[in-house]
C-alpha cells in the first residue's frame, strides 16, 4: 500500500522536472523497482495509472518499469550469481552457504521524456 | 523520438535523472536526525508486525531506565492514541502520530512529531528517542526516518519464516529482536532458522531474544540502548 506514496512522490518530482525543462507534457517514464526494495510492480504500476491520469502533465505518461532480478554475492569466494527463485542454499562456485543479496533495494527515477 | 514513426520532434526531451524516488524523503529525515542530535538523542525506529509487542518493550525499558536516562516516544499507529497512553501512563514524554490509513510512517511525518515532542520538553534534551512505527512488517520498511538504530522485532507466535517472507525489513535493520521468548515451550519456533535466515540477508544484524513481561534476555536489551547512550 506505500506503493501510493511512492507514487505521490514521483508526481511531486516530475511535475518539478516539468518546470525546470518548460516541458507541459511527460511522455514516458522509466523507473527502476529493484527486486528486494518492497515494491509490489503491479501496485505501483496501478497507482500511477490512477494517479497520473488526474494531472493534465502526466495523463498521457507511459511508465515503464525495469526490474533487475536478484543478484547474490558470495561472502567466501566473491561469486555473483543471479537467480529469481530465491535464495540458493549454497554458493554454485565454492559451495559455502554465505551468499548475500547485492544490491536489488533500490528505486530509482531512471529517465523521463517529455514534450 | 514519436512512438509512431520514429520521427525526432524539436520540442521532445529526454531526461535523465537517475534519483531515487525517496530523495524527498531521505533528505527530510537527514533534517530529523540533525534534530534529534540537536537535542542529544538517539534514535530508534522500531519495526514489527501488529502485536509483537513493541509497545510492550518500551513500557518495560521506560521503567527499568526511566530514571537513568531521558526517554521520548514517538508513536505511529493508524487510529487511535492508546498506545501513546500506555506510554504517558509511565511518566515521559509522548507524541501519537496517526497516518490515517496509511501502513507506514514518513519522514515528513516524524518530523511534525519531534517538534510536538520537543515542546513537551522542559530543557529541550532527551537521550533516548523511540520511534515506534505503524504496526506492518513491509511498509515501514521503506522509509528512512533520521533514525541511528533500526530494530526489527518477531515474536515467537508469528513464527521463525518472518526474515525470509520480509527480507527488506532485515536487511535495512541492525537489530533483530526475538520476542515473546517466555512463549517458546508452547510455539514450535525455530529460533537457528529465524536468525539463519535473518543473518544471510544482512550479517551485519544483531541478534537478541528478549521477553519483555518474563524479563529474559532484557538485560542485553538494556545493555545495547546504555552503550548507544554513551
């Protein structure tokens, strides 16, 4: 349900990007939901369809959602390996069970085009 | 470029920008943790489930340290001001922050209660601020508050799967509390898998298993918020 807020949030910029560049149309938005930042896509997805199309600069926004899968790193031996079914048990290289996730908590405004 | 035929129209701009969506917020609550230091706080977010019984810990830590160190709360819940009664009835300072529907605390939020907090205060200094966060393992997870310390509490009858079912939660944390120890003979509640899996997410965390009403463990609890305080 933040995923809301988050949306507010990302109006809030982009109406403030709009101003900096004179722009008085968004086009598209890329945005970044990385795998571990506790971002439901689709809600998100939800929410800035409903929210946007009540601002004349967004109504007609595309938002595009990038999502890197889960990268693992190995605290032993420093493998990175990805994988989208969860946590392997065991580091596919040396075996120990010390993987960590690297990275994946962000979200990130990546790009925005605008007319 | 238009979508339709590839066309470059003068007037079209591409952006980048590549900041995080909690830049509004992060940076408010870098203004909240000046705050807090400005009145000689630390401060903890603490984060669990409905029920876990963090407003349980605090009354419990308010009477075994009320008297040696300054304590404030800040109480996060959706409606109500029970919880920031429970507090009050032990004699310190209270704010309660209802969100009104929404599952999670803000930065914006925290600091509207820090201000009430501070005109609760007669010498404007504290040592010991807690945060106690809307009841939710997920939402609260998001949200930088200013906070020094994070706690990320489970209780025994919720079960040991938490850490892997809510990974952000740990992995933003630095403590993992185990509640409700008094409860383990009646729950089948493997503490090694909750901190196994607890410790892969973020090896960084600490752990402790605390009753809070049986007094188990409290002493380590007790011991961590003295040496903060320092």
């Amino acid at each position: 349900m933040h995923e809301i807020s988050l949306v507010q949030g990302l109006l809030r910029q982009l109406a403030e990007l709009a101003r900096q560049h004179n722009s008085r149309a968004i086009s598209k938005v890329r945005v970044e939901i990385g795998p571990l930042s506790g971002i439901v896509i689709d809600s998100f997805q939800f929410g800035f369809e409903v929210l946007a199309a009540e601002e004349k600069l967004t109504s007609e926004a595309l938002l595009e959602i990038v999502a890197p899968p889960i990268q693992y790193k190995c605290r032993s031996c420093g493998h990175v390996c990805l994988d989208q079914a969860g946590a392997p048990d065991a580091c596919p290289e040396c075996g120990h069970n010390l993987l960590m996730p690297d990275g994946g908590g962000d979200l990130i405004l990546l790009q925005v085009e605008m007319v | 470029m238009c979508d339709d035929c590839g066309c470059v129209s003068p007037s079209h701009k591409v952006v980048a920008v590549n900041q995080s969506l909690l830049a509004a917020n992060d940076a408010l609550a870098e203004k909240n943790r000046e705050h807090i230091e400005e009145l000689g706080a630390v401060a903890i977010n603490l984060i669990s489930g409905p029920g876990s019984g963090k407003t349980t810990l605090l009354e419990k830590t308010i009477e075994r340290l009320g008297k040696e160190l300054r304590i404030g709360v800040i109480e996060g819940d959706i409606e109500t001001e029970r919880d920031a009664e429970r507090i009050r009835a032990k004699g310190v300072p209270v704010v309660q922050l209802t969100t009104g529907g929404a599952c999670h605390l803000d930065a914006a939020l925290v600091h509207k209660g820090i201000h009430a907090l501070e005109d609760q205060l007669d010498d404007k200094k504290l040592d010991l601020l807690f945060i106690e966060n809307v009841g939710n393992l997920v939402c609260p997870a998001t949200f930088y508050l200013g906070e020094h310390q994070r706690v990320v509490m489970v209780s025994v009858p919720e079960g040991p799967d938490k850490p892997a079912k809510y990974p952000k939660a740990f992995i933003g944390a630095h403590v993992f509390m185990i509640s409700k120890t008094d409860l383990l003979p009646y729950f089948d509640f493997s503490s090694e898998m909750a901190i196994k899996d607890a410790l892969q997410l973020n090896p960084n965390l600490t752990v402790m298993s605390v009753s809070a009403t049986a007094g188990d463990g409290f002493d380590s609890w007790l011991a961590y918020l003295r040496f903060l305080c320092q």
